[in-house]
C-alpha cells in the first residue's frame, strides 16, 4: 500500500474515552475504520496506530481473519481498532 491519504474524524464518548473514525483514499484499496483512544493517546500515536495496521493489512488474509486463530490467547485491550474494506 503506497502511502495512502488518511483522513479522521474523533468524538468524545460518555466514558471520556474518543471513538476515532478513519478512512483511507488509495488508488488500489480503501478502508475504513474505528479505533478507540484514551483521552491522553496523542494524534501522532493514533495515526501510527492505525498505519501500523493498514500495512498488516497487506497480507489480508491473516490479518483479518486472526481471532479465529488466536481465541485462548488474544488480548483483550490489544485491539480496540476495527478495519474494513470500502
């Protein structure tokens, strides 16, 4: 995936927690996305955050289909960070 623009949206939660909405515009793929930040997490965290997964991303088919693997062993506060295909 080359570089693809990233554009987000943040709305504070009741809990004080921001629901992060994102989207990417790629000339091959575009995703969506929610990610749920602590009101301390920086800007630059969230879009390292979110890149780091847009480029697991490449190797789709592990990447989106991990918890079907992984449901002993997962944790629970590693995600927090949901992605789907436009």
């Amino acid at each position: 995936m080359d570089s693809p623009k990233l554009k987000i949206q943040s709305k504070k939660l009741n809990s004080g927690r921001y629901q992060i909405n994102f989207s990417t515009d790629a000339n091959s793929c575009n995703y969506y996305g929610y990610l749920l930040a602590e009101p301390q997490t920086s800007v630059s965290e969230i879009i390292e955050k979110i890149s780091r997964h847009l480029q697991a991303v490449n190797n789709e088919e592990r990447y989106f289909h991990r918890n079907l693997f992984s449901l002993g062993r997962r944790k629970v506060n590693s995600g927090r960070i949901l992605i789907f295909k436009k």
